[in-house]
C-alpha cells in the first residue's frame, strides 16, 4: 500500500516548511504563518491578518493555527 499525499509522517515536522525539526534551523520559519497543517500535512488556506494571521485546513475542516502578533 502506497502514502497518499497530505498524510501526516510519524516524524515531527516543520508547519512552515515542511522539513523534519529535529536537525534543522528554524529560526526563519517562526516569523511566518503556517503554511502545512500540524493534523494532516496539506497545504491549509492562509489569510494574513494586520495583527496576525488565520490558517485552516481545508481537510481538517477548522483553524487549525491562529496566532496574533
């Protein structure tokens, strides 16, 4: 059986990038919004806010970030 696309890895990974977090720098990434859902891995709909921004995911069907700034 194959992984379909969009499906979370056991490995923790990066919201913004996608790469794995451990032996990587992301220092970078903090800055912007997420772009991949923590639940699923797909790419989430993102709105960029004056004082933060919404993120949700159109599989998980909900906010799956939403950090102000």
């Amino acid at each position: 059986m194959t992984e379909q696309p969009g499906t979370a890895s056991p490995e923790p990974s990066c919201t913004s990038c996608g790469r794995p977090l451990a032996g990587t720098d992301h220092r970078r990434c903090e800055l912007d919004p997420p772009r991949l859902c923590p639940r699923c891995g797909r790419r989430m709909r993102v709105q960029v806010l004056p004082l933060g921004y919404r993120a949700a995911c159109p599989a998980c069907d909900g906010d799956a970030a939403r950090r102000p700034r």
